[in-house]
C-alpha cells in the first residue's frame, strides 16, 4: 500500500478511524482525481486486508476468541467492495471484459461466512449495484440494443436515474448515439436533479 500512498495520506491512513474506511475513502478520492494507478492500487489493498481480516474472524470464531475491532461497515462491505473498485478502474481504463469479470466477482456474496442482518443487506446492494454496472459497463462498451431494456430498469428503480443518465451520455457520447428521446422522456427528473447542490446517492464516487 505504501507505493500508492504520500505523506500526507499515509498520516491519512493512521488516524483513528479503521484502515478499511480509510482505504475506501482514499479510493473514491483517486477515483475522483482520475488516478486510475493509484486508485487500482488501494482497490488490492481493500481486498488483501478485507480477506486477512475475513480468514481472522473465522479462525477467531472457531477458536471462540475475541475478535479485532470491526469497521464502521460489515466485513463484506469491504470485500466486495474491493472487486467493485477494480470494476470500476478497469472501466475507466476501456478494459470492459475485466470490469465485467469483477462485477460477476461481486454479484453474489452468499458465500460469505458470518453474514448478520447487516451483512445480508449489504449483499442485497452489491448484487443490485452488478446489475446496474454490469448494464453501464455494456452500454459504455457500444452495446446499444440493451439501451431501452436499460430505460426499464431506471423507470423500475428511480434512484438510480440519475447516474444512470450520467451512463447514458457517457456511452452516448462514446458512440456517438442520438439520446435526445431519453433526456425528453426523463426531463422532469432531470430538472430536479439540477436543484440539487449536491447528490451522494452513489456509492462509489
């Protein structure tokens, strides 16, 4: 992790909080700043940490001894959370079939030992949220005939409308499709989201 830290956020990095919420903070940071490297870096990080930690509880749970402190989120939070991180680097990067293998990584966490009512929640998101990218990744990519069905799944789900037209100018741009229709159809919820001084209904950035 090192390498991909400087000074000033390695102090980042030892402040009170746990190292996990600090690592997912410093990725949506990259994120932000288009540090796709770096970015990438704390993504295997994430997980290289999140892992250790999940080998630990089970081990500690077996044994029945005292856990470490948690993080502010479930443990699976983390861990998918790392593979929905390298989605989305590989995406920026144009690497679309390696973003889909991470997203399918993610889709469905079950597996994961331990879950509690929280923890179970938090698999519900990420396989809705590999639902949505799995769509941005392919529309993104030049996929167009999957554009109405991706319509539906905004109207379904009107939560997501709004990164979901950021998506959809995106890919259009990239492709150079004619969207005009989709901006008409979505107009009044386009408005209002132009009220908003600031939306944090995404996850990632």
């Amino acid at each position: 992790m090192e390498e991909v830290l400087d000074k000033k956020e390695a102090l980042f990095m030892l402040s009170e909080s746990h190292y996990l919420d600090k690592a997912f903070e410093l990725f949506k940071i990259s994120y932000r700043e288009e540090e796709w490297d770096k970015a990438d870096g704390i993504a295997d990080y994430i997980y290289e940490r999140s892992n250790k930690l999940y080998q630990q509880h089970i081990f500690r749970t077996a044994a029945h001894q005292a856990v470490d402190t948690p993080p502010r989120r479930p443990l699976v939070f983390y861990y998918a959370y790392s593979y929905i991180a390298k989605a989305l680097v590989y995406q920026k990067k144009g690497l679309y079939e390696r973003a889909k293998e991470y997203i399918a990584k993610y889709s469905d966490m079950s597996w994961f030992r331990g879950l509690d009512e929280d923890g179970l929640e938090e698999v519900e998101k990420f396989h809705f949220w590999a639902k949505a990218n799995t769509f941005a990744v392919d529309l993104i990519s030049g996929n167009h005939r999957i554009l109405s069905d991706y319509v539906q799944f905004l109207i379904d789900n009107p939560e997501e409308i709004l990164p979901g037209m950021v998506t959809i100018m995106e890919a259009a741009n990239q492709n150079d499709w004619n969207v005009d229709y989709i901006l008409h159809q979505f107009s009044q919820d386009i408005e209002s989201f132009a009220t908003l001084e600031e939306n944090n209904n995404q996850l990632f950035v």
